[in-house]
C-alpha cells in the first residue's frame, strides 16, 4: 500500500513540476517564434498494438508522442511507441485527430515514420505546422535544449534543460532490446536533463533555433537520451522511401581493444557460417581499417561507430579489410549479406491455441538450426488444443510435420491447418511431429473449433420465487420465536412469481409446508427448503404455515414452473471481437431490476486484451444496441454481427447499459486473414 502511496504521490509531483515548467515556458515561446513552430508540430500518437501472450495475440491502448516533419504530413517517432501498431491515431496540438498509417519502423534504431491520411481529413485549412531536422554533430555538452511531447497522453508540453552527453549508451549490451534487436548496436544518445516522462518517447528534442536535434527515446533516472538527429534523419528518409531499412550483415562482433595503448577495435567473435567466417576472420584479430576507413574502439562508447560504418554498406559490396593478428599484419576481403530482422512477425493460429513465427537468419542461428524449416511456437494457451496434447507444446518447440506433410513456415501449417478443419465441427486429433532442442517429439493435437460446451438441460422443476434465510437458534432468540420452531425466514420476494402471487412477504416465518415441518435451524441446512419444494410438481398446490409479525400464518400457493437459469439459456462465444454474450434469465432482471419487456443481451465474458476489452466492454453489461440495431435474442445478434465480419466494418458502435449508467463504445478490429 505505501508503494502505491509512493508511486501515487510520485506522479502528482511530475504532474504538478510538468505544469510548472510549461508556465515558466509559455513567455520563452512567445520570445521564440521558432520553438513554437515546433511545438505545433508536436503530434499524441495513440496506438492500438498486439503482442503474443497465452497462445493468443494480445491487444492493448498506449500513447506516446512524435512530430510532423513534411507538408505531406509525416511523422517521425519511436518505434516502441508505434512499430507494432494495427491502428494509429494523432492528435495535432489543437486537438484535431486523424488518422495515420505506418510506412515503416526499425528496431535497431528505435524509429518509425508514420503518415497521415491528410485526404480523410474533410477540413481544407492548413492544420499542422512542420519541424526541422538541425545538425546533431554541432551539438555541444551544455547547449540549452527543449524536450517536447505528449508525456502520460496528455496534450502538448515542454520542459527545458542542457545537454551533458553526447555519446550515452546503456552499460549493459543487452539491456535495451526491441523486437530482438539491440537498440545499443547503432545509437549512441544525446544525454540531457530536459524533464521527460513515459509517453514523451518519440518526441523531439530541440535546441534554441527550434531545429530538431534529437528524437527522445529513454529516461534513466533524472537524465533523458535523445536518439541524435542526424542518424534518425537518415533513417526517416529510407523508412519513408522503402519502408524499411537495408543493412549489411557479416557476422563480425566486436568489443573495445583490451590494450589501452592498442589501434583499432578487436574481433570478439565470428558467427558460424558467415560472411567473415567465409573471409577467414577469427575472434582475438584486430581490424584497424574498414572498407577504407580507419576504424578504433578504446571503450564501449566507440562500438555504435563501427557498427553504423558496417551495416550501413550496401549489401553485396566486397569489403577490404585491414589488421593484425597476433601482432602480425594482416588483411582479408568480405562480401556482405543482407541483414534480416531479428525477429520475424509473430501470428496467432487459433485452431492451435498458440501463437508462432517463421525462422529468419538470425532466429535460426539463435537456435542453432542447420535451416530456417518449421515454426516456432512462441506462446501457448492453456487449456487449449496445444496446451492439452499429450505431451503438450510449449514456447520454443519447432512444428516440423503434420501427419506426412511437412511444414517449413506460418502459411504452410495454416494452409494444412484450413484442410484439416473445413467443414468440421469438433476438432480433428492429428499426429504432430516437433523439436525441442535436439530431441524429435510427438504429440497428438486436436486441431479445429473448440467443442460445444453442451450443458445437460435440468428437468423442469417447481419453483416458488423467494429466497430465504435459516432460523438459527441466535435468530428464534433475538425474534421471541420459541425454539420449539424451526424453520426459514423470508428475505426477498422476487416479482410475478407464486410466492408473489400467493402473499408472501419479506420478513414473513415459514415453519412448515403441507404440515410437514421445515427442519432447518443451522446455517447449513440452507437448502433444506429449496429441496423440500422441489419434491413438488411444477403445477401442484401446497400449505405454507407461519408467523407474520407473530401472528400465525397460512397461505395457500400454486407452483409454476423454475424460469431457465443461466445455464440453459442461449449463448453466443465470438471468437473474432472475443466476447461472449447470452440472453436475459430471470435473475439478471431481479439483480438489474429490468422489467418484463426489457431486451438485450447479457455479456457474460470478455476475454482480456481482446477487441471487445479494449473498447471497454465489461462482464456484465448489458448489450443494447449494435449500429444502431436492437437486440432481442442471440439468434439476431449473431445474423448482425457475420453480416458485420462479412462486410469488414472497421468501426462498430455498441451501446450497452451498466449499472445505472449507459455509454456507446466503438469496436474497431483488424481484420487478419490469417488467423484460423
């Protein structure tokens, strides 16, 4: 609790300082017609993104911040902030949303070059001011700098300090890692003490000519680190041209020289069939020259140097390189190869209840694989198809084979995943042959739509309408009942049911029905009562004898048949907004006090990080309304929504009902075609 407290108390100072520091700044832009071009500049990126987890792919809402940087409307920002994303959308410093899509993100440098759908936008006004890109080599320790963004998704705002680093790496290699890329590799960040808080990732730093001199992309305890402006330039201009950007790959890692008195930067290691391995590189060599360049490294901070000369060769290129080796001169050519993605992008099977990807160069030589064949199992759902085969698969496991069909990528086990399952209502057990480490496995999995969670229907039974308490010993004392009498107490009377027909009423002692007494008098005979009336039947008649006010009792009740409990109502499980919704049983409208004519449907699950979660549907709701439809069954419910997925609707508005309140929410999916 005192964390919370703490955290709680932490971010109402940032808040209260943030505000403070934009007021102190308000007269600095003013004086600065250059700082305020950029700050109108300043985009709030929201991000709708998924991530495997559990066997399934995981929505979640972020927001981050970015700035425009051409009349076309594009958008420079992070890629954490929007690498990932399904759906973009910015809000300009007058509040104006629109749209954006991705043209391309890379990991190793934290970037993404986002656009906007300027033809959606209806106004015809100018609506966006640009920034521009400054020299980020000019930069000196101790400039003045600004920090701009959308800190916590609020609206626009700046903070003010200088610059006290110009090459700050994190100490650890491996302690900054996107996508399976290490962001450390190529950036060396601007450090400075300009307040930034999570969601000013993606904004820019600028310095006193309103040029952008840096892109923001950590904070590190009271320092922040800007990715500097001329690397992220660059790296803007191939993501918007390609949507992607083309490295080299040799397979050279490298460290600084141990010898501090030493030239060059030392070989730490060669990877296993690669470009240098082929050139005869060895780990311990020193290079000293690099495709004509002279080439050093005395400390971690001068790694990031050589990589950007070495990557940033044109694939295919024959690179002479010069060094020693063992103190003896030395030189080797090496071709480059293209440099692929860490990571291939991960896609959710649902008729496996797992979530897999497709090997690239490096993945497969992470797992020491002779070839890229087969899929890689990256999440696993419990319970589901994957999760339940004997044994079961788990992260890391390489699905080969299907039966006799080899599978070596995502759309081949999809494309056999779609025979096996078409046209079948239960799941189709089939053997499935897969690695893990150097063993060969099998397993069976049933492939195919989950079973249909038929619950055996209860016989129709009497039912009287009322719920009740037992008449403990403590309660025959306090209410001056003799203890003689034994017994149940009244504590509600549920609306148009025999108990309300006949005259029951809260409060009301009932001892006996029929003449037969209600034996109940410990807490644990609460259902004595219950059974005795289910002895019944569902048209019978019964005596029902107590005190009213201690006064006796006697009424005569007609038994009806028990309305269908939850279970044995219809329901709906969609499997593509996750969700699942049933209709009305007679204790939603005792429990919400809905009348008899009251219609929709109940949402009995929301499956988290779903598309239904993430547009804030809650179990329990009640559901009213889809585009504007009425709902009266799931039978309706489920014609309106295929009509829906047919059609691709990329906005669906519900209106649902919570409490006392009611709201409209907007379900706004991804269509992928690849999910089965």
């Amino acid at each position: 609790m005192n964390q919370i407290k703490n955290r709680l108390s932490y971010i109402h100072f940032s808040l209260v300082l943030l505000s403070f520091q934009s007021n102190l700044l308000s007269k600095k832009l003013d004086q600065n017609p250059n700082l305020f071009e950029v700050y109108e500049a300043i985009v709030r990126v929201e991000v709708i993104s998924e991530k495997g987890a559990g066997g399934r792919m995981m929505k979640s809402r972020s927001t981050g911040s970015g700035v425009i940087i051409s009349n076309e409307g594009l958008i420079i920002t992070n890629h954490h902030v929007a690498g990932n994303a399904n759906r973009l959308s910015c809000r300009l410093h007058n509040g104006e949303e629109i749209m954006a899509d991705l043209l391309g993100a890379d990991a190793m440098t934290d970037l993404a070059v986002l656009k906007l759908r300027l033809d959606e936008n209806n106004s015809n006004e100018n609506l966006f001011q640009t920034a521009t890109f400054g020299n980020s080599d000019k930069v000196e320790i101790g400039d003045i700098c600004y920090a701009m963004g959308s800190p916590a998704g609020l609206s626009q705002s700046i903070t003010r300090g200088i610059i006290s680093n110009l090459a700050m790496i994190s100490p650890f290699r491996t302690s900054f890692r996107l996508d399976g890329e290490n962001v450390g590799e190529l950036v060396r960040w601007l450090g400075h003490d300009a307040v930034i808080f999570p969601g000013n990732s993606g904004g820019p730093l600028v310095n006193q000519k309103g040029e952008i001199i840096g892109i923001n992309e950590v904070g590190i305890g009271s320092l922040g680190g800007a990715i500097p402006s001329n690397l992220a330039k660059e790296v803007a201009a191939e993501l918007t041209a390609n949507g992607f950007v083309s490295r080299s790959w040799t397979g050279i890692e490298c460290q600084p020289l141990i010898d501090p008195q030493g030239e060059g930067i030392l070989v730490s290691g060669i990877i296993d069939g690669s470009p240098a391995q082929d050139a005869g590189l060895l780990p311990g060599d020193i290079i000293m020259i690099y495709a004509g360049k002279e080439v050093n490294a005395k400390i971690p901070e001068d790694i990031p140097i050589f990589n950007q000369l070495a990557y940033g060769i044109k694939p295919g290129t024959e690179v002479k390189i010069v060094g020693t080796r063992k103190g003896k001169k030395k030189s080797w050519i090496l071709k480059t190869d293209n440099r692929e993605a860490a990571f291939a992008k991960e896609i959710e099977i649902r008729s496996w209840g797992i979530t897999v990807r497709d090997f690239t160069r490096m993945s497969a030589l992470e797992n020491r694989r002779s070839d890229r064949n087969g899929v890689q199992v990256h999440t696993v759902g419990r319970g589901g198809p994957s999760y339940s085969a004997k044994p079961s698969l788990l992260p890391g496991d390489v699905i080969v084979r299907i039966g006799s069909k080899k599978i070596g990528c995502i759309q081949e086990l999809v494309d056999e995943s779609r025979k096996i399952t078409l046209n079948q209502k239960k799941p189709v057990p089939k053997i499935v042959h897969f690695e893990r480490n150097q063993a060969q496995l099998l397993t069976v999995v049933k492939i195919g739509p989950e079973p249909d969670e038929s619950q055996p229907l209860e016989a129709w039974k009497p039912w009287l309408g009322l719920s009740t308490q037992v008449l403990t010993q403590e309660l025959r004392e306090a209410l001056d009942v003799p203890l003689k009498f034994k017994g149940v107490r009244v504590t509600q009377v549920y609306p148009d049911t025999p108990a309300k027909k006949g005259g029951i009423k809260p409060g009301d002692l009932l001892f006996r029905i029929d003449g037969q007494i209600i034996a109940a008098s410990r807490p644990e005979d609460s259902e004595v009562f219950g059974n005795m009336i289910k002895q019944y039947r569902t048209d019978a008649s019964i005596r029902i004898e107590g005190f009213r006010e201690n006064k006796p009792l006697s009424l005569k009740i007609n038994l009806s048949k028990r309305p269908p409990p939850k279970n044995e109502l219809p329901k709906l499980k969609d499997k593509t907004f996750e969700f699942t919704v049933r209709e009305i049983a007679f204790s939603d409208r005792v429990r919400e006090r809905l009348d008899n004519n009251s219609s929709g449907l109940i949402v009995e699950n929301v499956e988290p990080a779903g598309w239904a979660a993430l547009a804030g549907l809650q179990q329990g709701d009640l559901l009213l309304e889809v585009d504007g439809k009425s709902l009266g069954s799931v039978l309706q419910f489920s014609k309106i929504l295929q009509k829906l997925i047919l059609e691709r609707a990329q906005r669906i508005t519900v209106f649902v009902r919570r409490g006392i309140h009611t709201l409209f929410l907007e379900l706004q999916p991804d269509w992928d075609n690849s999910k089965i």
